[in-house]
C-alpha cells in the first residue's frame, strides 16, 4: 500500500507573496487585466448577474482607458464598474470584486458606461 502525501497548505504569507510576484509582473508587463474570482455572481445582494470569469477588454474603449485602467489594475487599486443587471457599483480587484456605493465609486478608476458590451464574462 502506498502513502500519499497531502502537500503543505499555503500560509497567509505564502499568498501575499503570491500576490506580489504576479502583481509586479503584470504590472512590469502592462497586461491586460483577465481574472476569475471565487464568487460566480455581482456581489450585490438580489443581483444574479454572472460574472466569474471576466476579460475586461480594456484595448476596445481606447489607449487612454486602456493604459490608465491597467495601471490601477496592476497597483491594486483595481477600478469601478456598474453591473449591467442591477447597475450597483462594483469594485474591481485582483482580489476580489464587491459592492461600493456610486460615492465610492466616483473615488476609483472607472470602467467606460459600456464596459459590459465589449467585455467577455463567463
């Protein structure tokens, strides 16, 4: 009979590590931001709007969206974006999206009114 081993769980200091090497690289290479978060639905509650994988398709709403968007993407600030079911605000992260009122909302980058239309979610 063999044994299988069960490989380590990652510790909250292995994660942020984690983070950190693929947040410099992204941001070292201008990516385009593509992300599949954990939670399939807008984080507004009542809203069933699918959005678990999304790529957001910064390079359709100009070079200007484009570049300012991406490097938000890449510092961690993320950006703003309205569900196009509900139309509550989401916050937009490598982390993780969740709802923020249009107050804070008007802090962030924000997604063009027609993200939704040029984007691909799943």
């Amino acid at each position: 009979m063999s044994h299988i081993s069960t490989p380590p769980k990652s510790t909250a200091a292995d994660v942020a590590a984690m983070h950190e090497v693929y947040r410099a690289g992204g941001e070292e290479r201008a990516m385009a931001p593509h992300v599949i978060y954990q939670d399939a639905e807008c984080p507004h509650p009542g809203c069933h709007q699918h959005m678990q994988a999304i790529d957001f398709r910064l390079e359709a709403h100009g070079r200007a969206i484009h570049d300012s968007l991406v490097r938000a993407w890449w510092a961690d600030t993320g950006f703003a974006g309205q569900c196009p079911a509900c139309h509550g605000w989401i916050h937009f992260t490598i982390r993780g999206k969740r709802a923020v009122t249009a107050d804070e909302a008007v802090k962030l980058p924000r997604l063009p009114d027609t993200w939704f239309e040029e984007a691909v979610v799943l």
